[in-house]
C-alpha cells in the first residue's frame, strides 16, 4: 500500500489524532502527517512548534513524516504525490463535513479519502476542548500522547 496524507491543525495533537495514525499504519506503508496553516485560524501553538513536537512523537518511526503545509489540503497532497487521504471520523457532524470535502477532492484531483472510525474511547477527545481546558488551568495529559 502506498502512501497516505493525514492532514490536519492538530493543536494540539491528540491521543485521538494518535490512535487514527497507528491504525493508518497497519493499512498504508507510510503516513506524511500534515500540519496546516489556517491564517483565519488562531492556532495555540505555532504550525513550527506543531510540527516539531509531533515528529519528536514519532522520532523512530521512520514511516512517518511531519510536513507543515498551507492552501488547499488537496495541492498539498499532490504536491507530495499521495493518492489518498486519511481522516478520522467521530460523529455525525465530521461524518457530514468529511463526506463533502471528499466528494470535491476526488472531483478536483481524483484523490480518494479514507476514513476511520474513531475509537469508541477517544470519541470525546478533541484539540478544541483539549485548549478550553487547559486554557482554565486543568490537567489534560489522560487526553495526549506520552
Ligand atoms: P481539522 O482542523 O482539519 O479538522 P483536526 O486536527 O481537528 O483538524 O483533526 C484532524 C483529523 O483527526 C480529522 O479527520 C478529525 O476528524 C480527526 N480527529 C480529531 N480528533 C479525533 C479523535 N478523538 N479520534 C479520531 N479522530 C479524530
């Protein structure tokens, strides 16, 4: 199997975000984790400092590359040359969104999603909640990798 894009703000990177690359791993050769850019979006960590605690998370894991990226996830994913993408699904909500980014990447480029079902024990975990809390004071470390 070749290589797969998972693109996404990751800030932060979660236990979630985690569990959809390990199980990526078992069905593609190697993963390029793409870190975007949203200039309207004002992200807690630098894309920089994204990137680098990331790759540091998976430092001897040589199928895994952390590349920072701004634009279209799609050119992005030309430009590295993937033939997919992965995402990770939790509810219906992302299951909507999903379905209709996959549907114009694969008019745009003929790039095929795929989507995992998150893990029933990651279902509550996002990066959003994950900065609300911690921007009160609270402990978040059960909620992101070691
Ligand atoms: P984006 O801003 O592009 O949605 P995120 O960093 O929020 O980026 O999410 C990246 C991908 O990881 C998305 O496909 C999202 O659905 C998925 N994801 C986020 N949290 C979880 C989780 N707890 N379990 C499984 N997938 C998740």
């Amino acid at each position: 199997m070749p290589t797969v894009l998972f693109p996404g703000s990751f800030d932060p990177f979660t236990l979630g975000h985690a569990d959809i690359v390990k199980r990526g791993l078992a069905l593609f050769d190697s993963i390029v984790i793409g870190v975007g850019v949203n200039e309207g979006k004002q992200a807690v960590q630098s894309a920089d400092e994204r990137v680098q605690s990331i790759a540091a998370l998976y430092k001897g894991e040589p199928r895994i590359s952390v590349r920072k990226y701004s634009g279209l996830t799609v050119d992005f994913a030309q430009e590295v040359g993937v033939s997919a993408i992965l995402r990770g699904v939790r509810n219906v909500k992302d299951f909507e969104y999903e379905r209709d980014i996959a549907a114009v990447n694969k008019l745009l480029t003929g790039i095929e999603t795929v989507l995992l079902f998150c893990a029933p024990e990651y279902a509550a975990i996002s990066s959003s909640l994950v900065r609300e809390l911690q921007s009160y004071g609270k402990d978040v470390s059960a909620w992101m990798p070691k």
